[in-house]
C-alpha cells in the first residue's frame, strides 16, 4: 500500500499573466482518500484540473503511478487511469442516463469491460439503472451528480477526483454522494475530494490539504487538519 498513486511535486499554474498555483506538492497514496478545502479562489479546482490535464501545468511535475504526466492533455492523462467528475458536473442533458454513462467507457481496456463496470454503477445508484432511457438533463441534480460520478467510474479510474460533488445539493442528496464516495474508496480506487463543504470532506478523508492563495498553507491527517488554527479561520470560519 506504499506506492504513490499520484506525486505533485512544485507545481505551478497560470492563467496568462495571473498565477494560480505556486510550488504545490502533494501526494496521494493507493486506496487513499485525500480532500483539498480553502477559500474560495484559493486554488482547489486548478489544482484537479492540472492533475487531469485539462489546464496544463506550467512548472512542476505531476506523476500518476510512477509515469509522468506533466504534459500530457487530458484524454492520454485519463489512459493512465484518472477520471475526474468535474465542478458543474457537465453531464450531456440531451443523451440518455446509458449514453452518458457509456461515453466514460471510451478507453480500450474499459469498453471491454463495460458491462461489468456499468452493473456495478447501477447497483451504487440503482436511480440510474431505473432511468437509464431518460435524458440526463431530466433528472435533478443529485441523480446528475450520480451520472457524472457513474461516468467517470465507467473509465475504471485507480485515482477518481471531485470537484465540489456536494454544491448545490439537497442534504439528503449530499447524504448519498458521500456514501457513494466511501463505496468507491472502500473498492480500492483512490479519491481526491475538493469542497466547499469542509466538515463533510474531512469527515471522510485520510489526509487533507489547505490551499489558500494558490500554495498549501498546511497539509496532514484529516483529523488533525479539522483541529488546526489554520483551518478553523480559514474555512469553518471558527
Ligand atoms: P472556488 O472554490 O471559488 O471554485 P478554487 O479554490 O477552486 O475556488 P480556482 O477556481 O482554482 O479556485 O481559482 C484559483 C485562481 O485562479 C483564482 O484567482 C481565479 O480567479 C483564477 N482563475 C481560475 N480560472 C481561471 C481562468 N479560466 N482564467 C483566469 N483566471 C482563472
């Protein structure tokens, strides 16, 4: 259980002449849950968003099991085994809950294994398996939440991240996304969990980090992460 699932090591991003990321190092071990909390603008989604590809690093490195992933663009980053159930969630609202879900699978290794790994999404959220005909943008948005999260299981993911899966959901739905969250960690499939909702995040994590400003102010056991003076001002407001 010692290897690294993930090593950001001085990781810096840009957005033109703006810096968002400055000297950023984390890590996440296999079967680990990680959560990142801070303020708003803090940094949290460029954080995902550079480990997914999707916006690209301007200094540092970024490994995913050992292979370096610094430059790759996001659909080579995802062969290396990370998915990422975006904040907005960004399903497809005119494609069915099935078409959705299937559009996760589109790696070689997981269209061949689709039929399992869509019997497994389906008993996690058998909501899904009852309205796999309905058009995704029908459903509301904890079931949108489930599709999103069901997507990117679908890649068959060694590290899955979230990016605010709670915001702009129903307590109880929130409830069931997180009980979702625990299934899949408790399968094996390492997880990085960014919120708003920093109880609930640090509740289910191993580790945690607190960005503010784009650096990582202070990084440690969840548990103790919820004690610290950082963390208190910072983010519980406390
Ligand atoms: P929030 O919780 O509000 O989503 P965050 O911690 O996820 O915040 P980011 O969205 O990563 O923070 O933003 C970090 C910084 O980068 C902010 O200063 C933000 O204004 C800036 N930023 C984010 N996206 C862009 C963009 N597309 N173009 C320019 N600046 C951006």
């Amino acid at each position: 259980m010692s290897e690294q699932v993930l090593e950001v090591t001085g990781l810096d991003v840009r957005y033109g002449d703006a810096q968002a990321l400055w000297d950023v190092t984390l890590s996440v071990g296999t079967g680990e849950t990680v959560c990142v909390v801070g303020p708003n603008g803090a940094g949290k989604s460029t954080l995902v968003n550079a480990v997914a590809g999707i916006h690209p690093a301007s200094g540092g490195r970024i490994s995913v099991a050992g292979a370096d992933t610094t430059a790759l663009a996001g659909h080579r980053v995802c062969a290396h085994g990370v998915a990422i159930v975006p904040e907005g969630r960004r399903i497809f609202p005119r494609m069915t809950v099935f078409d959705n879900l299937i559009l996760g699978a589109y790696r070689r290794e997981a269209r061949r294994e689709h039929r399992t790994t869509l019997a497994t999404v389906y008993d996690m959220f058998p909501r899904l398996a009852e309205r796999a005909g309905q058009l995704a943008g029908s459903l509301s948005g904890g079931e949108q939440q489930m599709v999103a999260i069901g997507r990117a299981l679908m890649a068959r993911p060694r590290l899955l991240l979230l990016d605010e899966p709670s915001l702009g959901l129903a307590p109880v739905r929130v409830d069931e996304v997180y009980e979702a969250i625990e299934r899949i960690a408790a399968g094996g499939v390492s997880v990085v969990v960014v919120e708003q909702d920093v109880e609930r995040a640090l509740a289910i994590a191993d580790r945690a980090y607190l960005l503010g400003e784009g650096r990582v102010v202070t990084s440690g056991p969840a548990a103790q992460l919820r004690q610290s003076p950082e963390v208190r001002r910072s983010v519980l407001g406390l």
